[in-house]
C-alpha cells in the first residue's frame, strides 16, 4: 500500500469480511474479500488520515474423499473461525506491508452410504424357568409388594 506521507505511529484494523466457499475440480475454492483501515499520524503527530484498502484473495483447498462417495450433492459450508486481524504493519519506504491472519473452517455436507456388518451367531440368553417358584415364596412376593408406593402422602 503506497504512503504518501511519512507516517509516524501506523495503527491497522480490518473488517467487513465476506467470502463463500464452492467446489471446483474436485477441490473446495473459497474466494472472499475484507477492508483494511490504516490509520496513521504523520507531521510530528499533528496530523492523521486513514487510507482503506479492500483485499481481494482465492485460496484452494485439497479434499480427500473415498474413491467411491458420491460428491453430486454436496453442501460446502465455510465459516470464519477467526476475522481477518493485522498482526504486523511497518513503514517500508513510501509503502506499508502488513501481515493478516485470518482462519477458516470447512464444512463438506452430503449423502453416504454406510455398510454395517450384522452376526448370525448371536449368543443364546440364560431363560430362567418361573415354574420353580413355590406358593409360600408368591405369597411371600406378594405381600411384600406395596400397590401404593407411588402414592404421595
């Protein structure tokens, strides 16, 4: 970015961060845009300005799939995990070089098939007989149940 004065204190901020993600060639392409906002004081202080300039940017992203997906239906779904922030900003000449950091996070959403595997040689359960209970230990199951325990007192 060129400097037309000499600039004594450099403060950067960036913001409206737009960006959208797509595939292309069987990779995700996010292409999307922010301003920059230089504020900067030059003459010994006693003056200021701020200059602007929007960021243009393409990054594509490698995704690796199974062979056998289907990729005719997908949703890619990007999300900004971290706004564009200027962590470096020098005077370099009659020009600023800064460094943004920014991160994104990808989402890829669509059909799959899952194959679950399924055994036929379940284990038997235990069956426990009733025809060994006796009269005294019914009668004993019997009085010992109380039918209004869930009653409110």
């Amino acid at each position: 970015m060129k400097l037309f004065k000499k600039a004594k204190k450099l403060s950067p901020k960036t913001m409206t961060h737009n960006f959208k993600g797509f595939e292309e060639n069987d990779k995700i392409v996010i292409t999307g845009s922010f301003d920059v906002n230089i504020w900067y004081s030059y003459d010994n202080d006693t003056k200021t300005t701020v200059i602007t300039k929007t960021i243009d940017y393409r990054e594509v992203v490698n995704v690796s799939t199974r062979a056998n997906s289907d990729t005719t239906n997908r949703d890619i779904i990007v999300r900004s995990l971290k706004q564009p922030s200027c962590v470096n900003a020098k005077e370099n000449g009659n020009s600023i070089e800064f460094d943004i950091e920014k991160e994104l996070g990808i989402e890829i959403v669509g059909d799959t098939k899952v194959k679950i595997a399924i055994e036929d040689d379940e284990e038997p359960w235990d069956i426990i007989p009733d025809d060994n209970l006796s009269n005294e230990v019914e009668k004993e199951i019997g009085n010992s149940v109380k039918e209004d325990y869930l009653d409110k007192k």
